[in-house]
C-alpha cells in the first residue's frame, strides 16, 4: 500500500461449522499476505515471514499469520 497509508490491517478468521449437534468452535486467525517490489523493500518487517518467491518475480513477500509491523 502506499507509504502515506498508516491504516492498520487486519485478517478475520473463520468460524467452525456445527458437527454432530455440538456448538460451533471459535474462528481462526487471520492472514495477511503483502507483495511488495524487491527495490522498495526497507529489509525489515517484524512479526512477518519475508519470502521472495519464484512465482513473484521482483517481488519480496510478506506473510503475517499474528501481529506483526511494515512501514514503508
């Protein structure tokens, strides 16, 4: 997103279907999932798994699966 943009961002989770008469389970955690140009990548996103894979060429790959920080 662009670097003037400081909204947060968040995942949801999904909720767990009713089996067998049982009340439903709580939902998971979200993930977020960032594709950002190589060259702009600052080298540091905490909290995040950074992959740049073959797929996304040019592209570094951030992957939030709980809290986590990217300034651009």
């Amino acid at each position: 997103f662009p670097s003037h943009d400081r909204t947060p961002v968040t995942g949801g989770g999904g909720g767990a279907a009713e089996y067998s008469g049982q009340s439903a389970g709580g939902g998971g955690s979200g993930i977020i999932i960032l594709a950002i140009p190589t060259p702009s990548y600052p080298g540091s996103a905490p909290g995040a798994t950074v992959t740049t894979p073959p797929a996304a060429p040019g592209k570094t790959v951030l992957t939030y699966t709980s809290s986590g920080t990217y300034t651009a």
